[in-house]
C-alpha cells in the first residue's frame, strides 16, 4: 500500500463543473500546455532526453485525459459524487 497524502469529496455539482471545464477544454488545447510540461519535464532527465522516447508518454497522457473526460462526463449523466485520492508515489501501469 502506499501512504494517503490527500482524499478530497466531489459532490455532484463540482463534479458536473469539472466536466463542463473538461468538456470546454479541447485535444488540442491540452497539447499545448500539457505536452509542453510534459517534454520540458522529461527532457530533464537523461533518460528520456531522446526524442523519440518523448513519443510515448506523450501518447499516453493524451489517452488518459480523453479517460478523464470520459470518466467524468459517465459520472455526471449518473449524477455521482467523486472521490480523489492522491498517494505518494504512485505510478500506474502503461495505459498504452
């Protein structure tokens, strides 16, 4: 198991504005913040300085947050509560 930093609840209502803020946020709108965090963040490290090795964690945050705008946009058309829970170092399995 790893250590709980934080659980926070989502009523329905914020889980409905987080949909609509996803839901207004596009593909190509999330590209250009987030990918661009996302290379500067692993170009840092020397392992990932290759460019091609960028490909593929690139790919999988984009499958991921089409996943989160899916999840969510479930939850609001079932009117359910979220909860989050954000442990330390927690890594998930390849999505791709």
């Amino acid at each position: 198991l790893h250590p709980i930093n934080t659980v926070h609840y989502n009523p329905v209502v914020h889980v409905v504005e987080i949909h609509q803020a996803l839901e207004a946020t596009s593909l190509e709108q999330f590209k250009k913040y987030a990918l661009n965090d996302l290379t500067q963040h692993l170009a840092v490290s020397k392992s990932m300085a290759d460019t091609q090795k960028l490909d593929y964690p690139q790919a999988e945050l984009l499958l991921e947050f089409q996943q989160l705008k899916s999840f969510y946009q479930d939850a609001t058309r079932q009117n359910m509560a979220v909860i989050s829970v954000v442990a330390a170092n927690l890594i998930a399995e390849k999505v791709i």
